[in-house]
C-alpha cells in the first residue's frame, strides 16, 4: 500500500509539472483562475498525501546484516546473508523516512552471543531468525515493528582458527635481451609469511605464490615489489613480498676438458680419440677468469660399448652452476681397447 502510495504520488507531480508546462509564465500571471486552480490542485495533492501517510501500513523492507566477533579461536567459513527482508508494520511517515533514506545502518548479530546461546552448539549453529525480532528491532528503529525476517533460518558454521608460517613463491615470467642472463638464484623478502585461517584450508596449503609478473628486456638489476595471493577467508601476516633479481652481461668461453672412462674393468686399458673435448658456455664477466677445466667432469660410459660401436658419447658429469652449457665438440670420441 505505502508503494501505491508513492507511485501516485510521483504520478499527480508528473501529471502536474506537464499542465504547468502547457502553459506559458505569462499566462498563469494574467489568468487568476488558472492561476487559482494550480494551487488548488497542489493543496489537494498535499492533503491526500498527508492523510495516506497518517495510516499505519505492512510491507518489506530490505536492510543489510554485519556478522561480528565470531568466537575465541573460531572462523566463520560459511556465508550467511549479507541482506534481511523485514517485513515490518508502521506509520507511513516512518516508512517513508526509510525507504527515503539514502543509506541505512548494518543489523550488527554477534557472533560469539548467538553461538552461547544455542546450548550445547558445536561448528554448526542454526539460529531461527524469529528469535531474532528483538534484538534487530533495538537496532533498526523503535518506530517500526517487525513481523516477520526471511531467511527464517540461519547456519552459522565455524571452523578451527590456526596460523602456520609457509614460503612464499615469486611467480614470475622473465625475459632477458641479448647476452644477459640472470646471475644467482631470485631472492625475495620476507621468504615466508604467517597465515591464519581455518584448519580446513591451512592443512591443504604448503606454500603460496604472487600474483603472475611479466618483467621483458631485462638488461638491469630487477626489484619489484609483489602482492600474495592467499585463499579466501585467511589473514597473512604481510600482504606483498620484494624480489631482487641479480642481472649480468654474459659472454662465451671455451676450455678443453680431460675425457674419463666409467666403469672399464681393470683389466682393460681404453685409448680415445681425443682424449679431450671442447666445452662452449655462457658465463658472466665476473667470473670470466675463474672458471678452469677442473670444474667439469666429462666422461664415457664403458657399458655402453658392444661389437658394433665404434664411438661413445661424451657426458658432462659437473658444472659450475652459473654457467650455461651452449655445444660439446666433438659429442662422440672414437675409442681403442687394449687388454693386459
């Protein structure tokens, strides 16, 4: 009824605006009958209006909910809703203050209450929203009455608050220009974080990765600052992470480097043709002139000759872990075996 109300009453102002609009300023001046009706017809608009508001009136109202203060050491993993429909009975000057009203207020329901409430409760809580009236009625006004709430039924369902601290990982895309390379491994501060959350969710989780970076044309050191990203209802103890990325000029290098034989008995003696290859890598200027064949172990495998081979391929068993490898030559040496 209180719409219906409203609705005509946006109907006669419209209605009115068009008869004053047909008419011309100068006009209404000069006619008083006209002039005379328009305020007439305004006075009887105002009466109506008053005397529809004076009635009381039942409708539904919709008014937004905040859960608060759940219980010591208990999260709230479910989603109750965020919004009631009250169906409420009034005065229709009140009613039209709040359907008027630009904003309204929170329904504040506290948690811990409502669960010590319900005796004997565990993680799950239903709550009958009829027992409710009163302690939404204290809070929305003193000059509406509620008579009904939908949902009629709340479940509240609580899990175990723990915390746990996890590594964090930078998810990265990294592309370098020409001739630069990442030196040393990304390091990132902190490396951990603390999260709490509910049990449910922490016990699945072994670490936790940002948000995806694509960083193009490095040719420079790298620091850039990270959000983490974190399951949904989980607080972590830092939201962003920074990441350091060491870049250097990389150039090629070529040694030779002595060949082994594994597992030849010894009894045998094995000659190869040559007996030393040349390893090509990238390497950076800093460490140019300290790399030496002795850091790399190549050899061949005596297992894998038979009467039909005539060459073993070379193996790289160890390397300085900052270089890469580009090509070995030759990648097959041609071997003699002596006996005793």
């Amino acid at each position: 009824m209180l719409n219906f109300v409203i609705i005509q009453l946006v109907t006669m102002k419209n209605k009115l605006s068009e008869i004053l609009g047909s008419l011309s300023l100068e006009k209404i001046k000069n006619d008083r009958r006209i002039l005379i009706f328009v305020l007439c017809l305004f006075l009887a608009t105002a009466l109506w209006f008053l005397n529809a508001l004076s009635k009381d009136y039942t409708t539904t109202v919709s008014y937004p909910v905040k859960y608060v203060n759940p219980p010591q050491n208990m999260f709230l993993t479910s989603n109750p809703p965020a919004k009631f429909q009250l169906k409420v009975n009034a005065h229709g000057f009140s009613l039209l203050r709040h359907k008027l009203s630009l904003s309204s207020s929170p329904v504040i329901l506290d948690l811990t209450t409502i669960r010590q409430e319900e005796e004997g409760s565990g993680n799950i809580v239903t709550v009958q929203t009829q027992n409710l009236i009163n302690r939404i009625s204290e809070q929305v006004s003193s000059e509406i009455t509620i008579t009904d709430i939908t949902p009629q039924v709340l479940t509240f369902i609580f899990d175990s608050l723990e915390s746990k601290i996890i590594p964090v990982e930078a998810n990265l895309k990294t592309d370098f220009k020409s001739q630069f390379f990442q030196k040393g491994a990304i390091t990132s501060s902190p490396e951990s974080v603390r999260i709490s959350g509910p049990a449910s969710v922490l016990d699945t989780l072994q670490s936790l990765k940002t948000e995806l970076a694509e960083i193009k044309d490095i040719d420079s050191d790298i620091e850039k600052t990270l959000k983490i990203n974190h399951p949904e209802h989980t607080d972590i103890s830092q939201e962003k992470i920074t990441i350091q990325i060491t870049v250097e000029r990389f150039t090629e290098k070529e040694i030779s480097v002595p060949v082994r034989v594994k597992n030849k008995p010894e009894d045998l003696n094995i000659k190869l043709f040559p007996s030393e290859v040349k390893v090509s890598f990238l390497v950076g200027m800093s460490d140019f002139e300290n790399v030496t064949a002795a850091d790399f172990r190549a050899f061949v495998n005596y297992d894998e000759t038979d009467y039909n081979t005539e060459t073993l391929e070379i193996n790289i068993e160890s390397k300085p872990p900052f270089i890469q490898l580009r090509r070995i030559s030759p990648q097959a040496v041609e071997f003699l075996i002596e006996t005793d």
